[in-house]
C-alpha cells in the first residue's frame, strides 16, 4: 500500500526550517519505522506545461507493508513526537490511501 500526503506549510512557516526538519528527524523516523518500505518528500516545483503554482508545496510518498502495522507504529508516544512536529509546519495535510491497479 502507499500513502500519498499533499500539504502546504502553515502561513509563516519557515521553508529552510521545515525542511530542515523533514531531512533531520522526519525522514530518517518514518525510514525507521518496520511498517515502512521506503519514505520520501518532495518539493514541488510546478505544474507540468503551466506556469501556474502547484496547489500544494510537498508532497511524501510512504511504503508500507500493511495498515495495521503502520497505524501501531505511528501510535507510540515516540513516534508522536515526531507527528507534532510534522503538525507544527503544515497546514491541513491530506493523506491520501491509495493501492496498485
């Protein structure tokens, strides 16, 4: 299964601060994680054929072997931590649960 989460930063947010942030703790804490084949963020950088902004500023893109094993992973207090500090940065994420056709 993947998960597929769009979001944009909070409005003041510092960009170099999040960023920061996601390649130093967020990154290498969902990598960790044994529910979690592989984990990366992206930046958005456009929209194909358009000069128009993207709607939204990243992207992550997160492997997992199976829902419940996720799901207990990102439920302990450790991993929390690392939830509230992806909550300070962003701003209504979307966590989109997708599967291959």
């Amino acid at each position: 299964m993947r998960i597929v989460c769009l979001f944009n930063l909070k409005s003041g947010a510092d960009t170099a601060a999040y960023e920061a942030w996601a390649r130093g703790t967020d990154i290498p804490g969902v990598n960790a994680l044994g529910s979690v084949r592989n984990f990366t963020v992206h930046r958005a950088t456009g929209v194909f054929g358009s000069d128009a902004k993207p709607p939204y500023d990243y992207i992550e893109v997160i492997d997992i072997h199976g829902m419940e094993g996720f799901v207990a992973d990102i439920s302990t207090p450790e991993f929390q931590a690392v939830a509230a500090g992806f909550g300070e940065f962003t701003d209504n994420p979307c966590f989109i649960l997708t599967e291959d056709l």
